[in-house]
C-alpha cells in the first residue's frame, strides 16, 4: 500500500515537473561572468534548486560527521566508564 502511495505521488509530481516545464520554456540568457547561455527558463530554475539541494547535502554532512565523532566519543567514555563500575565492583569491601 505505501508503495503504490509512493508510486502515485511520483506520478504526480513528474506530472506537475513536464506541465512546469513546458509552461516556462522561454530562454532567458545566463550570465557567468566569462560565458552567456541561452537556456529555458524552467532549465535553470531546476539546475538552481538542485545546487541548492547539493549545498544544503554538503552543509549537512559536515554537520553528521561532527555529530557521529561526538556520539563516537560518547560510546568510548561510557564503555570506561561501564568498565570502571565493574573493577569497582569486583573489588572486595573491607570490613572495619
């Protein structure tokens, strides 16, 4: 059921993309400093909201590498500290 849910939304949104698409499909000229092109409007908005998506990937991996090493730390003090308890424990009590 989720599947065939996940199948119609992609539908609908390649629907949504081709109708898009042939709505903007006047050239608008895209200056790169050393090079114009001449591309349909619909074009460079897609490659802008995938450079987007690209940038936000690559922000966010750093983000989750910094987070997995701090939770890597965590994992190594806490098995110190689990392994310490337990040499505490195996010590014997003195009775006075």
């Amino acid at each position: 059921m989720v599947t065939l849910i996940k199948f119609l939304l992609l539908i609908v949104f390649l629907v949504l993309g081709a109708a898009f698409a042939i709505i903007n499909d006047q050239p608008v000229d895209l200056d790169l400093y050393f090079y114009v092109a001449s591309l349909p409007l619909s074009l460079i908005l897609l490659l802008a909201v995938g450079a987007g998506i690209l940038l936000g990937a690559l922000a966010s991996a750093f983000y989750f590498m910094r987070i997995r090493k701090e939770n890597a730390n965590l994992r190594r003090q806490a098995r110190l500290v689990e392994q310490e308890v337990k040499n505490l424990r195996s010590l014997p009590i003195n009775d006075r």
